[in-house]
C-alpha cells in the first residue's frame, strides 16, 4: 500500500502544476485562487480521497497562519508607494479609523444579539472578522510597486494596516470575556496593549529596516551581495523586525508592514530593486497559502458545519452585506470617490488567513469551551463564505473596473486632442 505522505505530495504536486500551467484560464474564471485551494482542501479531506485526515492543533495553525501573515504584510508595506503626507494616506485613514471600529462594533452587537454571546466573547468575535485579508485578496490589491490606482491602494494598505491593528481589539475582547469589570484591566489595556504595543511596532519596524538597510549598504561597498542572495534579506527583514517586536511586547504585525514601508523609502531610487524583493516574497506567500487553504478546507466538518450554519449565515450576512458596504459609505463621506469605487470597495472587504492567526491565538489564551467551539466555527465557515462570494466576484468585477478606468483614460486623452 503506498504511503499516505507519498499520496498527498502526489496531489499537491499536481495542484500546483495545474494552477500554474492553467492559470492563464484561471485568471479570465469567475475563481480565485483561493477558492480552489478550499475546494481541493475540501476534496482531499474526510469526505473526499481522505488524504488529509489529521486535524492539527490550534498551536500549529496559529504558528502557520502567522508566518503567512508576517509575509503578506511586509509585502503590502513594499507596495505602499505614496508620501508620508496625510491627504495621500486619506483613503486608509478613514477605513483605518472609521471602517474598522464600525466593523468591531457591528459584528459585536450582531454577536451579541442574535448568537446570544456574552459582550466579551462578542467583542472578541468582532475583532477576529474585523481585519480584510492581506493574503486571499491579491487580485484586488496593488499589483506592483508602481500601480497608483486609489481603490488598491485603500485595499491594500487597510489589508496592511487592519491586521496589524486588529491585535488591541483582540485583547480587549479577551479582558471582557476573562473579567466583565472594565475597571479591573483598562488602565492596563491602554497603556501596554494599546499605547505601548503600538508605538513599538512603529518604531521598531523602522529601526529594524533602517538598521539592515545601512548595513547592507555598507557591506555592498566592500564587496556586494551575491545577486542570488539578495532578496533573501527580504525574509531576514521579516524575521528580524517580528521576532524583536515581540520580545518587547509590541505588535509584531505592526512592525513587519512598518519593515516594509522602510525598505520601499529606502530604495525608493531603485525600483527595481524593490520589485525583486516584492516578487520573492510574493512567491513565498502564494507557496505558504497553498498549504494554509488546503488544511482549512480539510477541516471542514458538516456536523458542527449544519450545527452553526444558521449562526454562520446571520454574521456572515450582516458583515458581508450590510455592515461593511454601509460602514464603507459611512468611512467615504466626503471623499472624492466616485460611486463605483464607494460600492467595491464596501464589497471586497475579504476575510480569510488573518482571521484564522487571530482566532488560533484567542483560543490560546482562554477561548475555550461552547463559546469557544461556536466562535470558531463562525469564524470558520465565514471565511469559506467569504471565500466563495469574494471569488467568484473579483475578477469579472475587477475586470469592469479596470475597463471603465481604460475608458476614461481614453475619453480625458480626447478632451485633451
């Protein structure tokens, strides 16, 4: 009988091969990529050819889902390719600022209302589905350094940016589910999770890069880098600016996609340079969410699936079609935004691996019980939702946008003549 490891290599030897030899098809399909990664997941599973049957433990998914994470944000920090001024950041700022809280706030009071969770498991549950994905949602992303476009851009960099600011939210929830006295932990939730963390994800993100940069630059002018190499520094940056984050207790996430922006100012000469370093960690990611989709969908279980299903589909609802589209034009009031741009960028508010990081960790930290079991299935089968709607939908909807702005490019061109 010919060994089971030997069978999933075979099948994820020939997944890759057939994403990649048809993803030419693939990229003109209503499908992303991520939602045939679930569907094989789902077809290797228990209830397919059984090639997966081992269910690993929150541990190792909270490890694996932080490592694709921490590449994904420092990839969107590569791209963030505006000044540090405010009216180029505007977009981010009101879905940073606005969007999000609305969105904790609505998933909570959803929780609360209808899934009969008490305020701090509710909280919790907002925080967790708050962030947009920085790893399934690359087709609506930037798609290279240079793009301009303002709807990426406020993809990408909330994508960026809400994953990493989703962590004091996540604490703040787990403080209310431990203890229901606010009293007791809110002086230090403010000055630790909140102040504290923050600032030293910034700063250290900054010095971390900053400090690999010059070296590189030094070392280069003795005697350069094997081209071969390079890029790896990209990796290293990563690593670094995560791991030290964290030994001072702040927010790791934060730091990498601050890495990230410094790397881009810092070769902001040398574009190329920056897009070699975007393209390998871009590589890295894709390898990494293969592995991340293909364990989600083989998880999947339909008794608690049919269990949670009416619970799934109410916050799934409500976050999918009316609080993100409303909360998104609630954020934009006032912009410069035409209604188009308003509309997509209200619909692609995509979920997915940050969610899982955030949910694994909660759960390593005192989530545990029925409450735990019905947030996680929630959570769960809201991603797979979310994954289906959202990939069925970018790329014809990604595709009208794109000919509408042609469109104009041609009409203002005509204007001009």
């Amino acid at each position: 009988m010919v060994d089971i490891y030997i069978l999933d290599m075979l099948a994820i030897g020939l997944l890759l091969l057939s994403v990649t030899v048809f993803s030419g098809w693939i990229k003109r399909l209503p499908l992303s990529y991520a939602l045939i990664y679930l569907a094989v997941g789902i077809f290797m599973g228990p209830y397919g050819m059984r090639l997966i049957l081992v269910r690993p433990d929150a541990n190792f998914l909270e490890r694996l889902t932080e490592l694709v994470v921490i590449i994904s944000l420092f990839s969107c920090g590569l791209k963030m390719n505006r000044p540090l001024k405010f009216w180029a950041w505007q977009t981010t700022a009101r879905l940073i600022g606005l969007l999000m809280p609305i969105s904790i706030v609505g998933i909570a009071v959803v929780g609360h209302l209808f899934l009969d969770l008490d305020w701090g498991a509710a909280i919790l549950l907002g925080a967790i589905l708050s962030p947009t994905d920085p790893v399934l949602a690359s087709e609506v992303q930037l798609a290279h350094v240079e793009d301009k476009d303002e709807l990426r851009f406020g993809l990408t960099s909330e994508g960026g940016l809400n994953d990493a600011l989703a962590f004091p939210f996540v604490y703040f929830g787990l403080y209310a589910l431990k203890d229901s006295n606010v009293n007791n932990w809110i002086y230090e939730w403010l000055v630790i999770d909140l102040i504290w963390a923050l600032a030293a994800g910034i700063g250290m993100g900054i010095v971390v890069a900053s400090a690999i940069v010059w070296i590189e630059k030094q070392l280069n002018r003795v005697r350069p880098v094997d081209e071969l190499m390079q890029d790896f520094i990209a990796l290293s940056t990563i690593l670094l600016a995560y791991s030290l984050t964290e030994v001072i207790n702040g927010y790791g996430f934060l730091a990498v996609f601050v890495a990230g922006m410094t790397v881009r100012r810092s070769y902001s000469r040398d574009s190329e340079r920056t897009e070699s370093q975007l393209r390998l960690t871009d590589r890295v990611e894709k390898l990494l969410e293969v592995g991340t989709i293909l364990l989600i969908g083989s998880m999947l279980r339909i008794e608690p699936s049919l269990k949670y299903a009416a619970d799934t589909l109410i916050v799934a609802g409500f976050l999918l079609f009316i609080i993100r589209p409303l909360g998104t034009w609630i954020s934009t009031i006032g912009s410069n935004f035409h209604r188009s741009k308003r509309v997509l960028m209200g619909w692609f508010g995509i979920r997915g691996v940050g969610s899982v990081y955030y949910l694994t960790y909660a759960m390593g930290e005192g989530l545990e019980g029925e409450t735990g079991e019905k947030i996680a299935w929630v959570v769960f089968l809201t991603l797979v939702i979310s994954a289906i709607v959202h990939g069925i939908s970018a790329t014809p909807l990604m595709n009208w946008y794109g000919s509408r702005l042609e469109k104009r490019k041609v009409t203002l061109r005509g204007d001009r003549l």
